[in-house]
C-alpha cells in the first residue's frame, strides 16, 4: 500500500461542531503499553448501529460504572480505559468497545469539553502490517473535508500506537436501512446515489481511488430521515497525482465487486470504483448479486465477460433509465464507463427518477436481501471465514484471488 509522508491535516468543515484545532500529536511513552483484553457484553445490544471502517467483530459496549454493577465490572472498565494513552483519555471520555482487528480496535467516546460522539481507531503500529494500513488511511483522510467521506478529525501518535479520531457513524449500513423502511422506491435510489456519487467524485478529483467500496462501507451518519452517507474504510485506497491515471497495478479488493481490468492484471484507474458502484446500484435495486458464485473461478469468468442479467423480480418493475444507468457502468471497457461525474449529470440522477416508476420495490429488495445475507452466513460458517476480522478478510481475500488468477484464468499479455 502507499505510504504518506505529508502531516498536513484537512481544514475543519465549515459546519464543524468541534472547537479544537486537528493536530497530530507525537508521543514517545515510556510507560508499558498492555494489550486490551476482551471485553463481554453486559446484555443487550449496543445503542448505535454503526461505525465507519468498522471491523467483523462483535459490537460490545463497555460496562458503564454505577451503585449497581459489582466491583469486578467496574475494575474492568477502569483497566481497559487506563491502557489509553494519557492525552486521549484527558480529551475523551471512553463508553464502548465498538470493533477488533487484528491490530486495531475501534470505540466509541465523547468529548469531554463539547460532549459531542466520536469514534477513535486504535492502530498497533509495531507490526509492518499495522504501519502499512495506519499510513495508508491517515494518507487520505488527512487530505479530504467533505460532508459526504469521514472526517478524520485528530491524530494522537505514541511509539506503538496511533489513535485516530473519526466522525462516529451512527445511522447503519445503506443495505440496512433499505430493510428497515416501510417502502422503497428508485427515488430513494437516486437520493442515496447521489451522495455516494458527491463523495466518489471528489475523490476522484483528488486522484483518491477507494479501490473497496461495497454497501458495508457505505453509513448513515445519523438514524434520522434526513442522514447524509458517509463513504468509510480506506485501508485499500491509493492516492496518486490526479493528473496520472491507469498507474495502479495491486490485486484488491472484494471478489464480487472487483472490476475486470483488476482480475485481468493489467494497469487500472479509478474507473474500478465505477465498476463497483454498477454492482452496488445493481444490489439497491433487486436485493440480488448481479456477479456471484460459490466457485472463484466461475464467478470471475462471468466477470470478465460482464455477465448479467435484468430477470427475475424486481426488474420488471424497474425503469428503463436506470437499467441504463447500471450498463454504463458495468461496462467491461473502463475507458467506455461513466466517471463520477458523467454519472452525477445521467438522466436518471439529474431527474431524480422523476420519470420512472414509484412503484414500491422494498418486498422485493428486502427478501432478496435477507434470503443473500442468510446464505452467505452458511456459507462462512462451512469455510470457517465467520470469525476473520476484517484485515485478515482481506489478505485472505486477496492471497485467495491471486492463487485463483494464477491458476484459473489464462495469462494475459
């Protein structure tokens, strides 16, 4: 993964509620830094649905301290808060456990002066790996301020661990929150594209390529109508000149979603985030996979040949524009896909599905939806993937698609 070297912060959002100034604040702690220890949930689920980059683990609060809880809780609680460096715990309150990797972990706090939610990524920076994915990820967030990507509001360094403090996303996943609505029309499509299509394109801009983007990475910021999406996980991203396109050669991503160009090993550009977005709208609109098989090599054959179909319901009951809008982006030919910002101006986006159907799609979406997540638990529970964090997802992921290359698709030249 690239690596930054610039220390530069993005300038505060125009409506920014935080008062403090971003800085990245270096540290060299003497003192013995203990691995956090797991922590078991009281009871209950946690009271938030989300958080941006989060990793596969188990959502578990933090056992909050009161007349009623015995000691042993109460010692726990103080035990896990004390392995945090000294000033972040000065300037943040910490109230739960929200994400585990394999080196990081991921809480939720509240800022002690403003009393505003926020999240901080804890990354162990000791191992290669660990630096790799921290480098990567402050490389970008410290360069973007847009309502639509998440802020990256402070940085703490000390010499084993880096804490990152992020806008908290409390709204759940977009695939989430099409199930939880009553109804679902391809307006709220547009509505929900059109945000991803604002954060993508300003990326893109910035010679950002997400290089993962998929419905899991994609929040609402808060549980409210009127939430804004937020474009999250940038431990794949790659930043280059923006001027210098089709300059990425690194085998990436997740299997479903990865453009063509990717699996055929040659030059790509940020044309693959596009491809990706086609499989997400694709997704949105049905419920269903438009790519997907059991069988690696089967599914990237179908890939390859941009194989997929409009058949089976909803597609009856969708618009012929939007149909449209999915071809042009999952086209086989990158230099024949729509960029972000064709894509924002399509007929489709610009009229807001004004002339398309409003037929209700949510039974439809939602039983395709549910039907997929069930099958793709059972399927990780029979390849032993169910408890993989998500950095240790990917390498798999990755190794996985390089062997399958390798090995089940003809050399190109």
């Amino acid at each position: 993964m690239g690596c930054g070297s610039s220390k530069v912060l993005p300038e505060p959002p125009k409506n920014c509620y935080v008062d403090f100034v971003k800085s990245v604040v270096k540290y060299k702690n003497k003192r013995k830094d203990y691995e956090a220890e797991p922590l078991k949930p009281p009871g209950g689920k946690s009271d938030f649905s989300g958080i941006w980059n989060r990793d596969q683990g188990q959502h578990l609060l933090l056992p909050q301290t009161s007349s009623c809880e015995d000691g042993q809780k109460r010692n726990k609680v103080a035990k896990y808060r004390a392995k945090f460096d000294p000033r972040v715990t000065a300037r943040y309150d910490i109230k739960a456990l929200i994400g585990r990797g394999s080196f990081s972990r991921v809480v939720r706090v509240e800022h002690r002066a403003t009393k505003q939610p926020f999240a901080i990524k804890m990354i162990e920076i000791r191992a290669r790996e660990g630096r790799e994915v921290c480098e990567s990820e402050l490389n970008v967030l410290r360069r973007v301020s847009h309502r639509n990507i998440v802020q990256l509001m402070e940085v703490f360094q000390s010499q084993d661990r880096v804490y990152m403090v992020m806008e908290l996303a409390t709204g759940g996943e977009l695939f989430d929150r099409i199930i939880a609505k009553g109804s679902f029309t391809e307006r709220d499509a547009t509505c929900a594209l059109r945000m991803v299509l604002d954060g993508i394109e300003y990326l893109h801009s910035l010679g950002i390529t997400h290089r993962d983007l998929k419905p899991e990475n994609l929040l609402y910021y808060h549980p409210g109508t009127d939430a804004r999406i937020l474009v999250t996980d940038f431990g794949l991203a790659s930043s280059s000149n923006k001027d210098r396109d089709w300059s990425m050669q690194t085998t990436c991503g997740t299997p479903e979603y990865i453009a063509p160009e990717i699996l055929l090993r040659r030059p790509y550009s940020r044309a693959v985030d596009m491809w990706a977005l086609g499989v997400i709208t694709y997704i949105m609109l049905s419920g269903s996979m438009p790519f997907e098989d059991d069988n690696r090599s089967r599914l990237y054959r179908t890939i390859l040949k941009g194989k997929y179909s409009f058949a089976g319901d909803p597609w009856p009951c969708v618009s012929n524009l939007a149909k449209d809008f999915i071809e042009r982006l999952l086209t086989v030919d990158p230099g024949k896909r729509m960029s972000a910002t064709q894509a924002l101006k399509h007929p489709w986006i610009v009229t807001m599905a004004a002339s398309s159907s409003m037929k209700n799609l949510h039974r439809s979406i939602s039983q395709n939806l549910k039907r997929r997540a069930s099958s793709s638990h059972c399927n990780s529970a029979k390849s032993g993937q169910s408890g993989r964090s998500s950095h240790s997802r990917r390498v798999w992921e990755k190794e996985l698609l390089e062997r399958n290359l390798r090995q089940q698709l003809p050399p190109q030249k």
